[in-house]
C-alpha cells in the first residue's frame, strides 16, 4: 500500500514537471514578432486558462449601487465630506468629451479640464 502511494507520488510530480515544461516550451517556441504565431500562442493561453477554470477575462465589477441612485441618494453632501460606516461600489465609463465641461459630479464636485 505504500509502494502505490509513493508510485502515486512519483507520477503526479512527473506529471507537473511536464506541465512546467510545455509552458516553457510554448513561451520559447512562439514567436511574437510573428502575428500569426503571436495570435496562436494568445488563443492557447486563454484556451489553458479556461481549461483550468481560470476566468482569463476578469473585468465583472460587483455594483451596489446605480449612478443615477448614488446622484440622488448623495448629492446633499459637502465637498470633500466622508461617510464613516458606509461603503457603496458603483461602475462606469468615463468619457472625456470637451464641450460638456465643466462637468458637475456628485456631491456638487466640479470637474473642470
């Protein structure tokens, strides 16, 4: 029985070196001056990620909050004023666009370019 452990052992580090190895192997071999090769070694790459459950695209933002709900619920604070006990998470895009400045921000910041 323990003989079988110490086989089991042996196999599953034989296993991870190899695994070590092919990740060596494909980082030497593609080039990335190459655009094709450059595409083949970024596709195989996500595909492993996948294959391990990694999320090889991590950018889900866990929102408690809407903007416009933040607006309105926050809007009466002074400048620079601070909420001790509470904690909000909110997501968006920011655009730059000139003509609309200055903009008003919530909590009655102005930001201005």
């Amino acid at each position: 029985m323990q003989k079988q452990k110490e086989k089991e052992q042996k196999e599953a580090q034989k296993a991870a070196l190899q695994m070590e190895s092919n990740k060596v192997k494909i980082t030497k071999s593609a080039d990335p001056s190459d655009p094709q090769e450059y595409y083949k070694m970024r596709v195989s790459m996500i595909e492993n990620r996948r294959a391990n459950g990694d999320n090889p695209f991590p950018h889900k933002f866990n929102v408690s909050i809407s903007i416009t709900e933040f607006v309105s619920k926050y809007n009466y604070l002074e400048k620079d004023a601070l909420l001790e006990d509470t904690v909000v998470s909110v997501a968006g895009t920011h655009y730059f666009i000139p003509s609309l400045l200055p903009v008003v921000l919530p909590g009655n910041c102005v930001y201005m370019s």
